[in-house]
C-alpha cells in the first residue's frame, strides 16, 4: 500500500484498478480507481484498459482476487502492479 500511494503521489498516467464487485466499489474505494469486477476482466479488460503498457495499480478487499493481475498479464498487459487489498489501505477512501 505504502509503494502504492508513493507512486500515485508522485506519478501520472497510470490507472487505479479495482476488481471487486460493484457494489462493494460504491461502499468506499480508493480516489480515481475504475471498477472492473474480477468475474469481468477478461471480457471488459481491453474495452476499458485501452493501453496495454499503461501502468495499472491493481487492489480488491483483502488482496485475493487483485491476482486477477496475472490474467491481465495473459492479456498482453505489461505494466500491472497488484497492492492487495482495501482492507490494509491506511490512506483516503471515497464513498
């Protein structure tokens, strides 16, 4: 989380992915993240996510489903950072 928040402090362009389910994105989630439910990816993935060498900033609850990051890879993505989970994220959330 800590590496995480540096790079969105300090960086630009990158995407903050969050692959829980809707409903839990609209309960509180990280500042700019899109929501692609992890059951979504591979059909939603490269409508939304239109640059494969974009970084990527992956996270979920607990950190479980943000391994949904090795199927991007599979996708031809190549700059996809998993975080875990919201759950660990001492930082700013929306509602």
């Amino acid at each position: 989380a800590e590496e995480a928040k540096q790079i969105m402090d300090i960086e630009e362009g990158y995407i903050i992915l969050d692959v829980r389910m809707q409903e839990e994105y609209d309960q509180g989630h990280i500042p700019g993240a899109i929501v692609i439910s992890h059951e979504e990816i591979a059909e939603k993935a490269e409508e939304v996510l239109t640059d494969k060498d974009q970084l990527i900033l992956v996270y979920c609850r607990s950190g479980r489903r943000s391994k949904i990051a090795e199927a991007l890879v599979e996708l031809g993505y190549t700059n996809i950072r998993e975080f875990g989970g919201i759950n660990d994220w001492p930082y700013e959330v929306e509602r």
